[in-house]
C-alpha cells in the first residue's frame, strides 16, 4: 500500500509540473498575442481587464491531459 501511495505522489506531483508549466506557456503566448492585437488596432486591450486569463486555465488542463494520453507525440 506504501508503494501504491508513493506512486500516486509521484504521479500527481508530475501532473502539476506539467500542468504549471503548461500554463505559463499559454499565459505567455496568450500576452504576446493580446500584445499584438493592441499595437495593430491601437486600442487598450488588456489581458487580465477583458477576462481573457480564464482561458488558460482550461487550456493549460486541456494540453496537460493530452499529454498525459498520447505521450508519444
């Protein structure tokens, strides 16, 4: 039961690696692209203002458990 639950540890805290840095990649790709957005139509659009950091959360899992389904890609 020891081994089960170590695995388990190992498994989840490999998850949450994954997933952390799953969400900084998005997160930063999400700013550069807002980024861009705001310098083409010259208005103040923000990232964090119009909600749009929501979606990495949801994207980071998303991209996470596809990982963790075909790890061979």
């Amino acid at each position: 039961m020891e081994k089960l639950l170590g695995y388990a540890r190992l498994g989840v805290a490999s998850f949450i690696k994954t997933y952390l840095a799953a969400l900084l990649v998005v997160t930063v790709k999400g700013e550069m692209f807002v980024l861009s957005l705001r310098i083409w139509s010259e208005e103040p659009l923000t990232f964090w203002g119009n909600g749009l950091w929501q979606v990495n959360f949801i994207l980071a899992l998303f991209f996470t458990l596809f990982y963790y389904v075909n790890p061979n890609t």
